[in-house]
C-alpha cells in the first residue's frame, strides 16, 4: 500500500486546504522508511512527493494531528517501529521546542534598542 498526499481545496472555504491520504499501489513510503535506520532526509522525501519542503512539513504537521506517529532525527523522518524509537522522535520534538521556546522568550523580553545598546558598550 502506498500512502500519497494530496492537497485539495475544500469547497467551503477556498483558502482552507485539506488533506487526503490515499492508498495507491503496494509500494508504502511509510513502510519503506519505518525504523529509525531507514529514515529518509526531508529534502529527498519532498522531491520524491514533488512537493517543497514546508509542504511536507505542514503535511506531516497534520498526520501528526491525526494520530500517526512519524518521528524526524538529524538522519530524516522515519517510522518508529519499538518505544525506543519513538523516544528518539519525542526528544528530538522536545528540543526543538525547547529551542523554539527559548527564541520567543528572548524576542519577547528584548528591549527594542538592544541593537544600540550592544554597540554602545563596544
């Protein structure tokens, strides 16, 4: 079974975009990266789907949302297939939005003029 996503305009709302998730053949991209040592790099995997890369990121965003545990490492996304390999994909996720987390906090707390403030200490 081969999972492919498309995007579709939803009729109600043509700004809105909506996800399909169709079973095409018997060759699975999902299947073919499952374990964390058949992870695939983001980059080949959206010219492989001939999509960019945020289009799969908000793709996998939303099968994330949907339930389907696809976890990402430096080495790419792959499938978890044991809790250790899920594991990995949740720290990965934790430090990512830990460093996300640390970036908000320091825009939020900066003091507009921090840029002349830098430079008038040199």
């Amino acid at each position: 079974m081969k999972i492919t996503i498309d995007v579709l305009e939803n009729e109600n709302n043509k700004d809105n975009l909506e996800y399909l998730i169709s079973d095409t053949s018997n060759e699975a991209i999902t299947a073919e990266h499952r374990g964390i040592d058949r992870a695939v790099k983001g980059r080949i995997l959206a010219q492989t789907l001939d999509i960019d890369f945020r289009t799969l990121q908000s793709r996998i965003e939303y099968l994330h949302k949907q339930g389907c545990a696809i976890g990402s490492i430096d080495n790419g996304y792959f499938i978890p297939v044991n809790e250790y390999e899920r594991r990995a994909g949740i720290i990965k996720k934790q430090r990512t939005g830990i460093a996300i987390n640390n970036a908000v906090n320091g825009y939020t707390l900066a003091e507009l003029d921090w840029i002349d403030q830098l430079f008038k200490e040199e």
